[in-house]
C-alpha cells in the first residue's frame, strides 16, 4: 500500500461502480425502446401501416449489435472484478 495515497484497488472499484452504472443506465434506454418496438410491431401486426418490416429488421440489428458491444463490456466488468477479488484476497498485495 502506498504511504500517503489510496489503495490502488478501491480506485479501480470505484471506477468499476461507474462503469456498472454506466451501464445500467444504457439497459434502461435498451429495455425502453424494446418495448417501443414491440409495441410498433404490435400495430403492424394489427394491419397498420405505420413501421415497415424493413424498418423492423434494421432496428432489431442495430439492437443486436450494441447488445452485443454490451456483452463485451459486461466481459471486461467481470474480469475486472475477478482481478479485484484476487487482489484482496491476496491481502491487496502487488508485487
């Protein structure tokens, strides 16, 4: 541990805080526009002309890519903390 600084780890926790919030805030835009597009996709079913399929198909991709750059933060998040786990478990030791 540094002499007159603040463990290394609670600094990289508190960065990890930030980025689980981050990230929740972008779940809650997701699952916001999900139940839009289900709703949009309800009305096409009803008969209505108001969304294209091809419009449908564009968003569900658009959706399925920042799914899936969510995974890969998501990924990050949990080797992350992985390491912040070892670390204390470790005492907080760096060598």
């Amino acid at each position: 541990m540094a002499s007159g600084g603040e463990r290394p780890d609670l600094d990289a926790l508190r960065e990890l805080e930030e980025v689980v919030r981050h990230f929740e805030t972008e779940l809650a835009s997701w699952r916001r526009r999900a139940l839009g597009a289900e709703a949009r996709l309800a009305e096409f079913k009803g008969g209505e002309a108001g969304v294209s399929h091809e419009r449908l198909e564009e968003e569900n991709r658009s959706l399925a890519q920042r799914l899936q750059a969510a995974r890969g933060h998501l990924g990050d998040l949990l080797d992350r903390l992985q390491f912040l786990e070892q670390q204390q478990g470790n005492g907080g030791q760096t060598q």
